[in-house]
C-alpha cells in the first residue's frame, strides 16, 4: 500500500488500544507516509510520547501551549500542509468535543482549526455499552453529516472482558481504509461483484480437487474497487486471506456453488471480474466414505464439466462489463487473444500460473478488441489500482 509523499497527523485519545497506534504508526511510516502524532494527555496514560517519537521520527506535541514552535501555534502549524488527520484511537469524549466545536486541548483545537481541504478520520475504541449508547449515536451521525470519516469500529472482544462492538480496527485495516481514502472515486455509484481464490471439488469425504490460487489477486481487486467507490461484492473460494474492509463477502466452495452465487448477484451489477481459479472439471459420483487404499489397484475417478460461469455472465442479455482472468502455463499471448474471443468478453488479463499463484506480485498482458498490452511486473496491490482505473476508463 502506497502512501508515499502524503503527511499524516495522527491523533491519540485515551484508551488501551492506544498500543494499536504505535503498529499503525510503523505502518504508515513503512507505506512512505510522514506521520506527526498528536496526544491528548488521556491518551499518555496508555502509550508515552517517547515510543510515539521513537516510532514517528518526530517529536510528539501534547500541549496546546508548547512553545517548541516558533509562533507557538502548533494548533494552526501543524495542520497546515497535512493532508489528513487521523484519530485513532478516538475515545467517545473526543467524539463529543469534535461534534459541539470544543478547543479545551491540542488536539482538539487542531481539528476545529483545520484547513476545509485537510480531511478528518476518526477510529471510535470504547465500551460496548458506550459504543451503543443514543448520545454516542447521535454523535456518531453528527459527524458523518459533518463529512468526517468513521472508521469502524469493528465486533470483538474488549479489554474490559465483554464482547460487542467497539474495538478500534486492526492497524493493517485502517492503513487499507486511509489508502484508499485517497484513491480516485473512478467507481462511485458502481456496482462491482468479482470471484476471487479456488474452487475445491470433493471426491470423497477428505479428499478433493483443487489448485494453487491464493485468491490474493482477487481480494486485491475488490480493496481497489471499493477504495474507488464501487459496492463491492466478492465471491470468493477458500482462501486464508482476510475480507477487505468494506466489502461484502460470500463464501463459496465449489465451481457449482460459485456459479449459483454469481448468478443470483449479477443483475444489478455494472461490472463483472472473473478472477478466481475455476476448476473445469468436478468428480461425476462423489463417494460418500473414504474411498479406502487397495494394495493392488487405484480407484477411477469419472469427470463432468463445471459451468463456465464467465460465458454464462456474457452471454446474458444485458451482461456487465465483464473482465475475465486467464491463468496459461505456456504461450500465453496466443491463448490469451483466443480465450478472449471465445468467452466474448470487452478485456481479459492474462498471465502465466505458474509466476503468480501464492505470490504477493504478478506480471499481467491486457488483451482487447485492439491487441494486447504487457504491464511490467509490479505488486498485486498496485496493479489491482491500475487495472480498476483501466475499467473505469472503458467504461
């Protein structure tokens, strides 16, 4: 994830997942942010401005009075030039002093004095009963009608020992969830459902038919169309691969159940991505015990042909933009043209199986009406942005 050039000021409230704030911090420094961290003096209760500092690269201000700064207005200096500011965590008190205008802190006065282009974020931690609270809510609503962004919260177990919502989301998601803040909206109001991962087709009980597809591509895909606006629904095989934030998932396992689910999901989509590992085939009889192991003989296995789930999508009478996925082992720019022709779809990414399966980066070949076109070798994150702006072009 790529946030190199974009100066963040994060903002610590009071609350123990105050030591989420120090992984997200390394994560923002490690996507090429610069992160200037701001605490409230709750929040020094939890985590110390010396590891905030240390893991930052800057000095931590928590004193709205700190004369470190020249003009000693470090509540107008140092939103000047960000391009967000993110709290997080962000305490049910903060989000009261943010919805009625206060300026009793630092912190909270940097963000009533922030420039109308320099976005707000907040990551709401608390209590369960907090969270649900019609104070906390009416808040909640306040600020989105403000055009700030929540972030979360999510469901989970909390510090105090109860369960429900309020956790503050995991660092990997609210880097993902700030990433795609800044990406273009080349998909706002579109709808996008893509598969992702294997399939797996059983055979007996404990044994089946699969491939090596990691769904990483897929689930790729889906980060980059939701951060570009689309609503995003994702069908996806067995993966180990968390659900992108934002995005409805539906788990599937195999070809024929992957088939139903796009089917039943494809009439008010504007796009169509077929990105998951199909299996052709499925075992015609599946045993229902453990076909056992014979000394003198192996058993034989009879196939059927699974459903062609990106022909059935093109050949509707209306069909989405459809882009399809081609996994080939050997030339993959003369399999790649004819498979795009034969499935009569608008783009099809090609690339070689083998390079890519389980891998975190790919090298891919667009191939079109007009020909093909090679894009170098590049993670699958970023490639994912490039392909979704590529569709949002044609379309």
């Amino acid at each position: 994830m790529n946030l190199a050039g974009k100066k963040i000021v994060l903002g610590l409230t009071g609350g123990i997942a105050c030591y989420k704030a120090a992984e997200f911090t390394r994560a923002l420094i490690k996507a090429g942010a610069t992160v200037q961290v701001v605490m409230t003096e709750a929040a020094r209760h939890f985590i110390t401005p010396v590891t905030m500092q240390a893991l930052s690269g800057h000095t931590v201000y928590t004193d709205q009075w700190d004369s470190r700064i020249a003009n000693n207005m470090a509540h107008i200096d140092l939103s000047r030039g960000a391009d967000a500011i993110i709290i997080a965590p962000c305490s049910a008190d903060f989000m009261r002093k943010l919805v009625h205008g206060a300026a009793d802190d630092l912190l909270s006065t940097l963000c009533l004095a922030r420039p109308h282009d320099v976005a707000l974020l907040v990551a709401p931690a608390m209590n369960v009963e907090m969270w649900d609270k019609p104070a906390t809510q009416r808040n909640v609503a306040q600020l989105k009608s403000d055009g700030i962004t929540l972030l979360g919260p999510a469901s989970g177990d909390q510090a105090c020992g109860e369960t429900g919502l309020g956790r503050m989301l995991e660092p990997e998601q609210l880097l993902e969830a700030l990433t795609g803040f800044f990406q273009p909206k080349v998909l706002s109001g579109k709808r996008v459902l893509i598969t992702a991962g294997p399939t797996f087709e059983p055979i007996d009980p404990v044994r089946g038919i699969t491939n090596l597809s990691s769904g990483k591509m897929g689930y790729a895909l889906a980060r980059a169309a939701q951060a570009a606006g689309a609503h995003v629904t994702l069908i996806s095989g067995p993966t180990a691969l968390a659900v992108p934030l934002g995005v409805t998932c539906i788990p599937v396992t195999t070809a024929r159940n992957m088939h139903e689910a796009v089917m039943s999901h494809i009439g008010e989509q504007s796009v169509f991505i077929a990105v998951a590992a199909v299996a052709d085939w499925r075992v015609a009889e599946v045993s229902t015990q453990k076909i056992k192991k014979q000394a003198t003989s192996s058993p034989s296995l009879q196939f059927e042909t699974n459903p062609d789930i990106l022909a059935s999508v093109a050949a509707l009478p209306s069909p989405p933009f459809c882009v399809g996925f081609a996994a080939e082992s050997d030339d993959l720019l003369v399999q790649g043209a004819a498979k795009r022709e034969r499935k009569n779809i608008p783009l099809l990414v090609g690339n070689i199986g083998h390079q890519t399966f389980g891998k975190d980066d790919n090298e891919i070949v667009l191939f079109d009406a007009q020909g093909h076109q090679a894009l170098p070798r590049a993670s699958k994150d970023s490639l994912a942005v490039t392909l979704i702006a590529e569709i949002a072009r044609r379309l």
